[in-house]
C-alpha cells in the first residue's frame, strides 16, 4: 500500500502547514476548505497555501507549486479526493462538523483510501459513530504538532477495528516520508502530548494567578530557563490559536471529567477575536518586527 497523492480537507494553522510537509516530500496535495463567501468559491483555501508558503517553503516550490497542490471546497469539489491513497482530516475541532464530512467522504473516496483526523482531543470512537465498517477499517488518528514541519512527534491513534496494513502504511509513510518519529497512542481523551500539555498549560495559568505574574514573567519562566526558548507558554498558546486551545481544553474537561478549564480571561480573549498568530494578535501582538505582549 503506498501513498502517493494526500488528500487534506481544513487549510487552517494544521491543514495548511502539514500540505507544506507533505509537498517538501515531492507528494502531491489536494486540500480543501469550507467555500468562500466572495466570488471566488475556493478563497480559504487558496490562503491555506499562502499559509503554507509562509512557513519556510523551499524556494524551488514557490514557483512549482500548481504541480503539487490543487486547491477546492468541499461544497464543489469533494470528487477531486477519490484517487488519494490518504485523506486526512484537519477541520475545526468539533464532532459535529468531523462527522458531517465523514459521512460526505464515506461516498467519495476509492475503496483503499485509508482517512485520518488530526483531532488533539476527540475520541475516534466518537469520531467513528454512525460510519461503516469499511470506513472504520481504514481510519485512525494521525496527530501531528504545530508548526508540523519543524516538530518531529507523529502520535498515531488506531482504533481496535483499524486495518494493521492501513496503520503501517502511515506510520512507513510519516516516518520514512515526512521524516516523523511516530508514537502509538491509546484512544484517551488527548492522547499522549495533549493530555499533558494541556494540564501542564491550566497549571501553570492557575499559579499564574495566584502570584501575580504576567505574561512576560510567566513565558521567561517557561521557556529559555527552561531550555525550551521556542516553547514558552503564551507564545505556544498564540501559535496554536487560543480558540483551538479552549475547545482542546472544553473537549479534555467533559471526556475526563477533569478540570482542564481555562481561566476565564482567556475566554474573553477568544471572544474579542484574538485568536492568536491567526489573526496577528493573541496573548502577544505582532507589529513589524516588535513583538509586544497585549495587556
Ligand atoms: P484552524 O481554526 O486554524 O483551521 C480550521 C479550518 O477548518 C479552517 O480553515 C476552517 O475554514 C476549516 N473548516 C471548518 N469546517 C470545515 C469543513 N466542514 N470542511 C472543511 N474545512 C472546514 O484550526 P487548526 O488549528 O488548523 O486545527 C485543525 C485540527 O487540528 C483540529 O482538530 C485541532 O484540534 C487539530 N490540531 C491543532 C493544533 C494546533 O496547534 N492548532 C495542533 C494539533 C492538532
């Protein structure tokens, strides 16, 4: 079984940075978004591949690119996924929406395509409900982490009815490919890195409060001294996207029935529409080259 056209639907922050991934490998994309609401009937994801032209392409691509990547909707264009080997999914993280187009991909896709979700905190099981049991074969959970071509962790998710020879086609293909190191993870609510991330991220926000600090003493703290400068707490927050972040956390909360809340701050910060590097202001603003925390 081997991969040689992806298919990728949801050209966001993850969408659009794995088609990097997967084009610097010389494998062709489709990728996919919701339709636009102009003229232009595949505007998200034409900017999913200004996204992902901006994460550190190789030059040679720029110019290249139409010969790797074919953009469309999934109103329009879901036929453009039948000859890929592997569709993975990359939407919004919510079941509802998930499910919806599973159930569209379920009569489109060629019988041996083999679908993933790149979900950090869904269930497959829950992901999995209402599909056939050919679908179910085929699927499992492919979670890669932000920015995916710079950060190695593949966490593969199987389920008890996925397909071994579908599961080692996408572990030989992120591994040998796409240059991953894989890990195989249990199908709990966040898997492996999120389950401790996202607690490591709800203390470290709770302590915050408690002693007063700010954002700029809390990421010092977090990040160089640490020996993780590019992982500091806040800028990893805007670099995922704070509303990702609260339904990640949202999701953790109602599967464990743990507390994995957010402060309700953090909240607020969603609702004025700072999502973080999405939308050029999250915990930190960007203003030309000065990065300023926001109050
Ligand atoms: P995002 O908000 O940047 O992008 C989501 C994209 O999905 C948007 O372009 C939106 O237009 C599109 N979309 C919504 N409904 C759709 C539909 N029905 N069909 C096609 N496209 C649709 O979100 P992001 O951060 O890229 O997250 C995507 C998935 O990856 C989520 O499941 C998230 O939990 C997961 N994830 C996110 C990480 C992060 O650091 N942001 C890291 C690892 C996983």
């Amino acid at each position: 079984m081997r991969i040689k056209k992806v298919g990728i639907v949801g050209a966001g922050t993850m969408g659009s940075g794995i088609a990097a991934l997967v084009i610097s490998a010389g494998v062709p994309v489709v990728l996919l978004d919701i339709p636009g609401q102009g003229e232009d009937r595949n505007e998200p994801a034409k900017k999913g591949v200004e996204r992902a032209l901006k994460s550190r392409f190789p030059a040679f691509m720029d110019k290249d690119l139409a010969r790797y990547i074919e953009v469309g909707n999934i109103e329009d264009d879901l036929a453009k996924l039948k000859d890929c080997d592997w569709v993975l999914e990359a939407v919004v993280e919510r079941l509802d929406v998930k499910r919806d187009l599973y159930a569209k991909l379920e009569g489109v896709l060629k019988p041996t395509a083999i679908v993933s979700s790149n979900t950090s905190s869904i269930p497959m099981r829950h992901l999995l409900e209402g599909r056939s049991e050919a679908f179910r074969r085929r699927f499992l959970g492919t979670h890669f982490f932000n920015p995916p071509r710079f950060l190695k962790l593949l966490e593969l998710i199987p389920t008890p009815e996925t397909d071994p020879e579908a599961l080692e086609a996408i572990r030989r293909f992120g591994e040998r490919i796409l240059g991953k190191g894989t890990v195989l993870a249990k199908d709990a609510p966040g898997f492996i890195a999120n389950r401790l991330g996202v607690f490591g991220m709800v203390q470290t926000l709770r302590l915050m409060e408690r002693h007063g600090l700010t954002i700029d003493e809390v990421d010092a703290l977090t990040g160089e001294l640490l020996g993780r400068p590019k992982s500091a707490t806040f800028r990893t927050g805007d670099l995922t996207g704070i509303d990702v972040l609260l339904l990640v956390a949202r999701e953790l909360s109602e599967a464990t029935g743990e507390d994995f809340r957010l402060p309700e701050w953090v909240e607020r910060l969603a609702a004025s529409g700072r999502l973080g590097d999405k939308t050029g202001a999250g915990f930190y603003k960007k203003e030309g080259e000065e990065i300023l925390t926001l109050d």
